[in-house]
C-alpha cells in the first residue's frame, strides 16, 4: 500500500452500491501514463477534512489520475439515461468514476468523482478521455458559481495524463476530480423507469430522500415530498442562474441533479451583451438551450422526472398523475418568487410592491435593446447618481431610472442601504469568456499563472480590489458568435 495515502484524511463510503445491480459496473479508472498535477483544490481539501499538504506532487498526480486509489476506495460507473435535446437515450459514466463517497469530519458525504479516467460500458463510441482546456473550464466556472453563492458540484484537482486525446486535432489528456453532494441525476430515475422495475425504481427514491431530503421520510407521501423539493430545488437554482446571467448551454436531463446543485460546466458561459435569446453552445442549433428558455427547459425536465415517480405516487394512475400535475404546477410560481427576490436585490428594492416584475422587465428590454453589458450594467447603477457612459443617456433609459429611484424612495430605508443590498448581490467579476480562452489557452503552453489570477479573482466576485481590476472589463469588442463546446 503507498504509505501516503492514509494519512490524507480519506473516510470513503460506497452507498450508492447498496442499489440494485444495475444501476452501476464496478470497475477501476484505466491507469494512464504519466500523470502530472496541474492543479489542487486546498481550501476545498481542507473543508472536506483532507490534508494533501504532506504528500508530494508525483504521489498527487497518481491519486488524481486513478493510478492509485485511496483506502476503502471501491470505484464504479453509474448507469443513467437521459433526454438530450429533447430525445431519450440510455446513458451512464463513458468516462468518469465514482470513487467513493467521502464522508467529511461534521458527516457530510461526498461523491468523489474522476471524470475523464477511462472508458466504461456506458462509453458508446466515446474515448473514455477528457482534454485539459474542458476540465480547467469546469474547474474555474464551478468554482465562480461556489464563490456567486451558487449551489454546485466542486473541483478539486486536475492533471494532465501523459496522453493525447484525439478531438478536431491532438489534445493533451486531463483528468478532473469532482465533488459532488451526489450525482443523482432525472437520468437517473429515468433509467430506473425504463427498466420497469417498480422495486429499484423505489429503492432510487428511496436512497435520494435518505441521501437529500431526509424530511420526505416523514411526509404522508414522501414521494410527492420528495418530487416537490426537487422542484423547489431546481426553481431556486435556474433563478439563481438567470440572475447571474449564466446560461449552462446542456440542459439535459442526465445534467439535471436531484440534489439542486448544478452540474456538468460543458457548453456553459456568463452572458456579456444581455440577451434572452443568448446561446453560446456550437451544437444547440435551435436555441434550445438559450438563456431565457432555461426556467422553460427545467419545468420540461421536471416533467420528465414526474413521469417517471408516478408508479410511486399513487396506486391509481389517474390520481398519480393528478399529484405530479400539482406538484409541476409549482415549478413556475416558485421560480418567479425566487427570480422576482434575486432581481430585487439587485436593484436595491425591497418590500415588494406590484410594479417590481414590470420595473425589472422594463430594465432587461433596455439592456437587450441597448446591447448592454449585463454584469456591469448593475454594477454601474449601483450609485446615487445616473451613471455617466454615453450608454445611459438615452430617453429610455432616463425614464426607467427616475422611475426605479421613486421605487427606492419607497423603500422606507436610507439610499446606503440599497446600494449596501446592491452591492451584495451584483457581482463585480464574473469568469468572462474573453479571460476565460485567454486562461485556457496559456494553461495548454503550460503556463497556468493566467489561469491562477482569474481563479483568484472569481473567488471573490463581489470585492472592488486593486488586482481584479484587469477581471472586471466586459470585451471591447463583444463576440456575438461566441462559441463553447461541450468539452468531449
Ligand atoms: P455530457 O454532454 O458531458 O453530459 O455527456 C453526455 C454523455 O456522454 C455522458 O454519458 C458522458 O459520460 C458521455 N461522454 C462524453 N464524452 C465522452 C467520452 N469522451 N467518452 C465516453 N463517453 C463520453
Ligand atoms: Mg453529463
């Protein structure tokens, strides 16, 4: 055994494997070559109990590749299905590994994830391998998310393999370690359904009330608690991404967790220029996936997994389906509170009054008509006086400015206090496209310090600071093509 390891701090768990057969395939990630530490998550380690501080770079590399595993490890890829732009396919790990659940010192548990660490029998024609510029992009937005006060899965590390991964050209291999609170997915119930087996069906449902929603034991129908918190989860979370202004670009239903984080940074991107109609992603050709049509998306995918819980909901079909009805029906009223409060606080309102939904509206069809920087937008109302640029001195905008300061006159408290709220909840730096291929670019020539100084400066977004001024620029010129991909 390497005798670094147990001192880590690991307390791994495997009880995801308690469920039937065939919701996974035991099996080890595929060694690679020559694995190197590209970079480590310390404070995330620290937080989850583990202490990687007297284990040397080679021996981290090997850990974070899969070339060797941690104690109690039992790895396996988990079986899952999903709709993809709208059509139902069989899923499944094609080149992650479950590691083990990692349960942390306060008795948190953790799926510690390799992603990129080998094929599997979900792999279809897929390499089993991930490239090094995708798996930094997930490592640095799922990080800003965290630091935005975004529920999400974690990164803890990445290395390089050694090896190329074939993809337009020759790239170099990567492998990420993920943390999540658990990767239950709606593909994942609706795999569950798909084999028709109304036992493992309750057993999943069974495993995420245990695993997230404990509460749901004690309700009369704990699968509708269980159905309803997941909405209550999503709704919460979609709003949180609308007023952030971050469009995920593969809203899936295998990228969907049960658990309300959000998972799978592919496609994704920040908006810059606002626009509902926003799609970063080279293969969302319909605009399926645009920013304005994520709430519309998540209440699709929601849908999807009440189907799938209506065995469970009630003995009678008819009244199944009348219990998931009501529970969908939710989705949207939840949604819009949680929209209408982050918006609020964006604007420095409060006690909410009925004009506030037209008065946003309002300022979101000046920011699409007037090609304005989202972020910055609201960052530059965030003051007593009408914000200089050119930009703002237009008839339109003038009058939504008076009418929003007569809104903030009703707020009962002095101005301080809306610019303090503002202030809290309008991020200064946001991973912005332009820093972001510019960091990936240089951490392909292996320089990562780029990639170091926008991680630094995403991890406290809502701080003026003398060195994230280079951070908070939106582009000169905006690309209204630019393009992500989905990182396979
Ligand atoms: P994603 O779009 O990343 O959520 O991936 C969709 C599905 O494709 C998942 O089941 C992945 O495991 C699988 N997949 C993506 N890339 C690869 C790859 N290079 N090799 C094998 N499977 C993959
Ligand atoms: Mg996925």
């Amino acid at each position: 055994m390497h005798p670094t390891l147990p001192t880590q701090g690991w307390k791994l768990e495997n009880s995801y494997a308690t469920l039937p057969a065939y919701f996974y395939t035991a099996l080890n990630p595929t060694p690679v070559r020559a694995p190197q530490l590209v970079i480590i998550n310390t404070a995330l380690a620290q937080s989850l109990g583990l202490d990687f501080s007297t284990t040397d770079e080679t021996s981290l590399a090997q850990l974070f590749s899969g070339n060797i595993l941690p104690e109690n490890a039992s790895p396996l890829a988990q079986g899952y299905a999903g709709h993809q732009f709208g059509n139902f396919t069989l899923l499944g790990d094609g080149r992650a590994h479950l590691i083990g659940e990692h349960i942390t010192p306060d008795g948190k548990r953790y799926d510690i994830q390799l992603k990129g660490s080998g094929r599997t029998p979900y792999s279809r024609r897929g390499d089993g391998r991930a490239a090094l510029a995708p798996m930094l992009r997930e490592y640095l937005i799922s990080e800003a998310m965290h630091a935005l006060g975004i529920p999400t899965t974690r990164s803890l590390a990445v290395v390089t393999t050694g090896e190329t991964v074939m993809r337009q050209t020759e790239l170099q291999g990567a492998i990420l370690t993920r943390v999540a609170s658990s990767h239950l997915r709606v593909g994942t119930f609706e795999y569950a359904a798909a084999k028709q087996d109304y036992a493992g069906l309750k057993s999943l449902a069974d495993y995420a009330i245990s695993r997230h929603y404990p509460h749901a034991a004690t309700h009369k129908n704990p699968y509708r608690a269980l159905l309803e918190s997941v909405i209550q989860q999503q709704a919460t979370l979609i709003a949180a991404w609308m007023c952030v202004g971050f469009v995920h670009g593969v809203m899936n239903t295998d990228n969907m967790t049960i658990s309300g984080e959000t998972i799978d940074y592919g496609p994704c991107a920040f908006l810059d220029t606002f626009s509902m109609g926003a799609v970063f992603s080279s293969i969302d050709h319909q605009g399926r996936y645009a920013f304005g049509n994520q709430p519309t998306i998540a209440h699709w995918n929601l849908s999807r997994l009440a189907e799938t819980l209506l065995p469970l909901l009630h003995e009678h079909k008819t009244t199944a389906i009348e219990i998931a009805e009501e529970a969908i029906a939710g989705f949207g009223e939840t949604f819009q509170q949680a929209w209408l409060a982050g918006m609020s606080k964006k604007l420095g309102i409060l006690n909410g009054q009925p004009d506030d939904v037209a008065l946003v509206q309002d300022l979101l069809e000046w920011m699409q008509t007037a090609k304005a920087d989202y972020t910055t937008t609201f960052r530059d109302l965030t003051s007593t006086q009408v914000p200089e640029k050119t930009l703002y001195q237009d008839a339109a905008f003038l009058d939504w400015h008076t009418r929003w300061q007569a809104r903030l006159n009703n707020n009962d408290t002095p101005i301080e206090s809306a610019l303090s709220l503002m202030q809290a909840h309008n991020p200064v730096i946001i991973p912005r496209n332009h820093h972001v291929e510019h960091a990936l670019d240089a951490a392909e020539d292996g320089n990562m310090q780029p990639f170091q100084a926008l991680l630094h400066a995403v991890q406290h977004p809502y701080s003026v600071t003398a060195d994230n001024a280079p951070y908070r620029d939106a582009p000169q010129h905006p690309n209204p093509n630019y393009q992500t991909f989905c990182g396979t």
